[in-house]
C-alpha cells in the first residue's frame, strides 16, 4: 500500500527534508504540501500551496498521513482539521503547552497521533541507555547541555524534556537548575540544564554523569536534519491504518 503524505511547513528547514525523504521511500507518495506563505514555490517537484486552503485540500487529495513540524499553535490547528479528515497525524512540533498537549490528547481518542520530540534513532537509543546509567550511579551528579541552531524557539529542547524526564525517573533529585550565574554551586540532587543556541547547529545532547573521580558522557548529535525527518516518514508508514490513539516514536522503534 501506498501511503499518501500531507506535509505542512513544506518550505521550511523540517518540511523540505520530509518531503525529500518521503521521496526517498519506496512507500510513500506526497500528495499535498501546504505552507504559510507559499509564493508559488515548488519543493523536490511538489508544488507547495497555501496552508489557509488545507482543509479543501485534504479534502480533495486524501491523505493517509499528515506529517506536521511547524509551531504548536498551527500543529493543532492542523492536528483538528486531520480529525474532523479521519486522518493519522504525525508531529515533531515540540514547544506545546498544557492546553496543546490536551488538544493532541482530545484528537487521538478519534484518529491516530504520534507526536516525537525527535525522530533519529540514535536518540532512542540515548533514551532507552540513560535512566539505567543514572539509576546505577545513585548520588553523581547530572547535568544536561543541549545545543541547536539560533533560530530553535523553545528551551529546553522537546528532547531535552524527555531525557529529563527519564532521568528524574531513576534517582532521587531535588529539581532542575537552568544555567548558572554568579556564586552559584551545586545544592543537594539538582540536574544542572544548560541551552546553548547558536549558528546553524543540527542538534546535540549531551548528559554528564560524575562523582567519585570518575565521569561518564553519553551524546548524540545530528549532524544532518535528514535524520529527523526519515524517523518521520518511517513513523507516518507505520501508522498508517492503525486505531486511533496517542503514540511514540518508540512504538515504531520496538516494532
């Protein structure tokens, strides 16, 4: 079966490489692109079209999937018009706030969604090794330093979040330290978190792990945004069919 993509953001840095990727992929055709502001741009040979037209456009082009990384306001605008579509959405938008994260929730009782803070699975791979590294090393100190490109908007990265998570998990930590200034040494089980913006950085994330004279580092770095956005066209095969529910990149990993 071919899966008929939707990309929204196509002439952005993130829809560019979908709309590369799902050309790439054997499975996979582009069927609609939309934009903010198009300006009668193609993209890989897929003309690019106003997003103000999505919803006749989906109506029109019957997308299986719709692959989404723009910001959180529009990603839900987006994610409602797939619902009232029956169609999957898929996400690397990150930056939600509560409201969102509900509205993501309230769209997967009805079609499927799998939103990701990242798709390359070498971050998986990071998520799935750092809570047992950190549960191992009870009483080190942790600290956190993420970097990306100047124009990332949120901070901590979606990615961070979710290591941050999985390492609050597996110790006894006091709270999350942002930054440093002044006279300012650790105090009792902080994670220091450091965001680093700056140049044209794909992205990287790096947890450091130290005490008794000893220090373990575990990163990843994308050197190539191609990455993400083949985890999501990998994730949009996958989903394609399934019940409607919320999931994770991590469901298309396991699989």
């Amino acid at each position: 079966m071919t899966v008929r993509i939707g990309v929204t953001g196509a002439t952005g840095r993130m829809g560019r490489e979908v709309i590369a990727a799902a050309d790439d992929h054997a499975d996979c055709e582009v069927v609609l692109a939309v934009n903010r502001d198009p300006d009668d741009e193609t993209v890989d040979g897929v003309d690019v079209e106003p997003a103000a037209e999505f919803e006749s456009l989906v109506a029109d082009r019957e997308p299986t999937v719709v692959i989404d990384f723009t910001g959180p306001a529009s990603a839900i605008d987006y994610a409602e018009t797939c619902v009232a579509a029956g169609i999957a959405f898929v996400t690397g938008t990150t930056g939600f706030d509560d409201d969102q994260n509900a509205a993501l929730e309230a769209a997967s009782e009805d079609v499927p969604v799998l939103d990701a803070p990242n798709f390359a699975r070498g971050v998986q791979a990071l998520l799935n090794v750092v809570g047992e590294a950190v549960g191992n090393l009870p009483g080190y100190d942790v600290e956190l330093v993420e970097t990306h490109h100047n124009a990332k908007r949120d901070a901590p990265s979606g990615t961070a979040k979710r290591l941050l998570s999985e390492i609050e998990a597996s110790g006894d930590f006091d709270g999350r330290t942002h930054g440093r200034e002044g006279e300012d040494p650790r105090e009792g089980a902080e994670i220091g978190v450091h965001a680093l913006r700056a140049g044209d950085v794909t992205g990287e994330h790096e947890v450091v792990i130290a005490g008794n004279h000893e220090e373990v580092r575990l990163t990843h770095r994308a050197e190539d945004r191609g990455v993400f956005a083949a985890g999501a066209v990998d994730a949009a095969v996958w989903i394609a069919g399934r019940k409607a529910g919320r999931y994770e990149f991590a469901d298309v990993i396991d699989e």
